[in-house]
C-alpha cells in the first residue's frame, strides 16, 4: 500500500529525513507486534483479535540520561501514563508503547518488567512507563486480554532492531494500529518527518483512531464530501495518541510546545477533537538531557528558533495521518464489522481533478 508522497501527497514546503519517518532521528527505533486470530468467543475463546502494541525506542540510555520531554492535551478522554510525571520533571527515561484502551495495564506491566530485567537498579529507583492506548473495540473483542508479556517484548526488541533503518517502518493496521479507524476509514500508525533548514530533523508517530469521514481533508481539499456516506459514522468518538521527537536541543518546557502543534496537523485533516477523543501529545529531544547542564547539538533552540520546528511538527503530523489510512486495508473483525480502506487510487483522482478545477 503506497504512503501520501508515493501517489503525489506532498505536505508542506520543508523536505523529509530519508526515511519520511521518525526512525530519521537517530537512535530512534519502532517495532510492532500484530495480533490477529480468529477464535470461537468467549468463554470457548479469546474471540477475534485484530490489536497488538507498538514499541517506540528513543535513547537506549534514557535511564541513566532522561531525556527532555513534555506534553500537550488537546481533549483529554484517554490516557497516556507516565505523562504526569513527565510534566511535573520534564523528563522521559523509558521506551514508549502504544496499544488498545483495555490493554494498557498488560502492556504497563510488561514495560516495567522489561526496564527491570535489562537494569537491576530499577528495583531501587523505580520507573513509570509511558503506555499511550486508543480504543479499537469496533474492530478487537476486548472480553479477553489479547495482548501477553512476549507480544510486548517482541514489540520492544524489534525496536531496537530498527534503529538506523533505511526504510520507514510499517504503517497502517500494524501494531496498536491494528484495530483503528480514522476519518471514517481505517487508520493506525502514521510517521513522517521534517528537515530544518538548521539541519535539524523532527519526526512524527501517531496511533490515529478519530474523526468523521465528511470532514476528511486531504492537501486542502474536501476529499470526505466527495467520498460515499460513512456506515459506521458513531467512530468518530475515537482518540490520537502523538508523539513528537527531535534532535534539535530543546528543553522540556519548549517540548510541550512542539508536542501541542500536533493539534494542528490533525485539524488539517479533519479532527475538531469530539467529547469522547483523546487527543494526547508527548514531545521528546533526543540531544537535550533533562538533568544534565551541558547537552549534546549545540545550544538550546528556543524562542523564535522553534519556528522551523513548529512548521515541520504540523506538516509531519498532516502527512503521517495519511500514511496511517492510506497504508491500511480493508479490516473486518468482532460480529464482522468492517473498517474500509482508503483508496489511493480514488485519492489521486478526485486529488487530479481539483486541481484541474
């Protein structure tokens, strides 16, 4: 299944990393793991699974070096633990996951038990994991915890594997974005990223599950008014879980400014942010240490130096929301509801003919 840029979609003026990803910061990796089975329901059964988590690696070394980060809450029906935490210290020292509503505490616990085997001292400092959830009930029968310990650990080590890929990782119905639904079609993960003419590079993950399918915007245009009626219209009460990360030195307070720019890319395509979605950011630097007084990537960009970054978060954050729904097929899961595709092909068309307009 093509991305955006693959059938014409170029969001923005500033040009990608080589990758159009967030693996483009380094030392950055993502890996997911998929559950997808179908079983008799319960109690014969676990019924039918179509969710998974995703893993995102940002510093192996955060432990030891907490990294600068800080959030943003667009509206605030969901939850993304450890971002408490993260706000009051500004610090982030774990890997990020991301997975289904009623999975977050399985895949909390696996979290704290993978810091643990890899550092003893974890027992003595302890940790709070940062696990970002979105609801993928139409699709995933959650009467029975789909995802185990292994699924959580395989999702970690295939991040670790990824750093330095030269390939954007998978997209669409992958990982936590197995059971999503976005903009009236199927969603998921979505990545893109953004190089500032500083030479910095600024990237974008997002678990996309929001939105209604006649306000679905691509590039400006009104693509969802164009488009058949959505069946299942009651999805639009979903949630996006963002994450924002660069290399640029940025210190915690200006990385929950980056984090909140992800709200704008997803009005672009469509989101006015529902009652029941929860649309919750986390930014993160890789080369700003949060308790460390020197840093890594020369001085702090601040103030009017975020301007680069603010553009690349919104482009980037645009552009992964069609990845996320132009890589995902058609899904079908519990009592056979089904989350249609979006065509690329019938995006590239109506895209043709508005600009012959």
């Amino acid at each position: 299944m093509p991305r955006a840029r693959e059938i014409g979609i170029e969001i923005g003026v500033l040009p990608t990393g080589p990758t159009n990803s967030v693996l483009d910061v380094p030392g950055v990796g993502v890996g997911h793991t998929t559950l997808h089975r179908d079983e008799a329901p319960p109690p014969q059964g676990r019924g039918i699974a179509r969710t998974g988590v995703t893993a995102l690696v940002i510093a192996e070394d955060a432990y030891d070096r907490p990294l600068a980060t800080g959030g943003a809450v667009l509206n605030g029906a969901g939850e993304l633990t450890g971002s408490v935490g993260a706000g009051e210290w500004g610090m982030l020292e774990t890997p990020i996951y991301l997975t289904s509503t009623m999975q977050l505490g399985r895949v909390y616990d696996s979290a704290c038990r993978i810091e643990l085997e890899r550092d003893v001292r974890v027992a003595d400092g302890v940790v709070i994991p940062v696990v970002g959830e979105c609801d993928d009930s139409f699709l995933n029968d959650c009467r029975r915890m789909q995802v185990e310990h292994e699924d959580v650990v395989a999702a970690h080590a295939a991040a670790l594997a990824a750093r330095g890929a030269s390939a954007a990782p998978d997209e669409g119905a992958v990982g936590a974005g197995t059971g999503m639904s976005c903009l009236g079609f199927k969603g998921g993960i979505g990545t893109a990223s953004r190089v500032t003419p500083e030479g910095h590079t600024v990237a974008v993950l997002l678990l996309t599950n929001f939105g209604e399918r006649k306000r679905l915007t691509v590039d400006g245009h009104h693509v969802g008014r164009l488009l058949p009626e959505d069946p299942d219209p009651d999805r639009a009460e979903g949630s996006c879980i963002g994450i924002v990360v660069t290399d640029a030195p940025v210190q915690s307070a200006d990385c929950a400014r980056l984090a909140r720019r992800i709200g704008l890319g997803l009005a672009r395509t469509g989101s006015t942010a529902h009652n029941g979605s929860g649309e919750i950011f986390l930014g993160v630097s890789t080369t700003r240490r949060a308790q460390e007084l020197a840093w890594e990537g020369g001085a702090v960009v601040s103030g009017p130096g975020l301007n680069d970054l603010f553009e690349g978060v919104v482009d980037a954050t645009e552009e992964a929301v069609l990845n996320s729904m132009l890589t995902a097929p058609t899904t079908t899961g519990r009592d056979g509801n089904t989350s249609e595709g979006l065509d690329p092909a019938v995006v590239a068309r109506l895209l043709s003919e508005h600009a012959r307009d």
